[in-house]
C-alpha cells in the first residue's frame, strides 16, 4: 500500500520499554466463524504458513524520548484476519521491530519478501514479528534481541559487527508500529547485497 508521507509519524526515541502480557488478546466469538474460513482460504493460497504465536503491541506511547507499551500474545491466524479483513477493534497495533542497515556509501539495505509470505514480493527493512523468544524472564519484551535475531536470520548479519546509532526510529502509521535500530556498516552496498544473497540461497 502506498501511502502519503503525512500519514506517516517519524520519531527519534532514547528508549523502548515494553512489558509482556502473558494474556492473549482475544477477538469477540462472533469473529471466530469469519477467522477459521479465513485462514483456510489463506493456507490453500499459501501452503507455508503456520499458525504460532505472534505479538501485539497494547496501548503504546511516546512520552520523554520512550516509548512504553505492553505486547501480549495472538494466534497467527487471527492476526491474518485481522490484517487482511481491515476490521480494527481498539487497543492495539502491529508492532515489530525493524533493522536500517546503512552501507559505507549511505544505501539502505533491504529485503524483498518471498512467493510464499504474506507480504511476498513487498521490499522491506529487515525485521519481523515479536514472538516468544523475545520476553524475558522479568517480564519485559527484548525488541534489540528481536531486531538483532531478525538480522542474523533474514540477511545473515551479525549486530555485533555493525555499528549502531543510539536510540531508536519510531515509525506510526494507522495499525503499523515500527520500533527500528539504525546500523552502520564499514562494508560497500555491493558486499552486504552479495552477503545477504548468498545467505538467502544457503537458507532456501
């Protein structure tokens, strides 16, 4: 979807803090007919899809250079349905974090979607869904680890080799969350592109 630049809320925080709702956030039981059928027409389009647990972000906000929210669990399928039907019940978005990866020259790496996503074909910073191995054992949500393991796993980088400019880019837009972490590589745009490509091929 192409959207006007206005829509879209940029902000430079010092500071993400979300907490982890080990509840899961449930739609009302008449939606549950329109999500089952749902998620059978998506499987049948799209074989490799499977329905684990993703989360969503509760009630988010900015407020002295943090951001603070709360990320409780939703089964894949009903996230789908969410997303794909346009209905939009209050209290939550889909928040996610993301890595810019900027090359020596100044490009921004990014990733293109395979057929087999539901995003396929879409370009995109490197990133992904908070999942269960994001919380920690106090409770909170590690979306550096989160954006950190997306990295090594979608374009085979290691965070650790880059270097990473303080605090994070918020991005807002409609029931869209992005958390990112800019990184600077030392590398030209030529090598990260041939280094996230041959990832890709040993991955696939």
């Amino acid at each position: 979807m192409k959207l006007p630049i206005d829509e879209v809320r940029v902000t430079r925080v010092g500071r993400v803090g979300l907490r982890h709702d080990a509840n899961s956030f449930e739609f009302p039981p008449s939606w549950r007919p329109s999500i089952e059928a749902h998620w059978i027409r998506r499987i049948a389009e799209l074989p490799r899809l499977f329905n684990g647990t993703i989360h969503v972000t509760i009630g988010h906000r900015i407020a002295d250079g943090a951001l603070a929210g709360t990320c409780q669990p939703m089964a894949f399928k009903d996230f789908l349905y969410w997303r794909d039907s346009g209905r939009n019940p209050e209290g939550f978005v889909d928040g996610f974090g993301s890595a810019v990866v900027l090359s020596r020259e100044g490009h921004i790496l990014l990733g293109r979607a395979s057929r087999h996503t539901i995003n396929a074909g879409t370009a995109y910073f490197i990133g992904g869904f908070i999942d269960t191995r994001d919380r920690t054992p106090s409770g909170t949500i590690d979306i550096d680890g989160s954006i950190e393991r997306e990295l090594r796993e979608e374009a085979g980088l290691e965070a650790a080799a880059l270097r990473r400019d303080p605090g994070y880019v918020i991005a807002e837009e409609g029931r869209i969350l992005c958390m990112a972490i800019v990184y600077r590589s030392g590398e030209t745009a030529e090598v990260l592109c041939r280094q996230m490509l041959q990832h890709a091929e040993a991955a696939s």
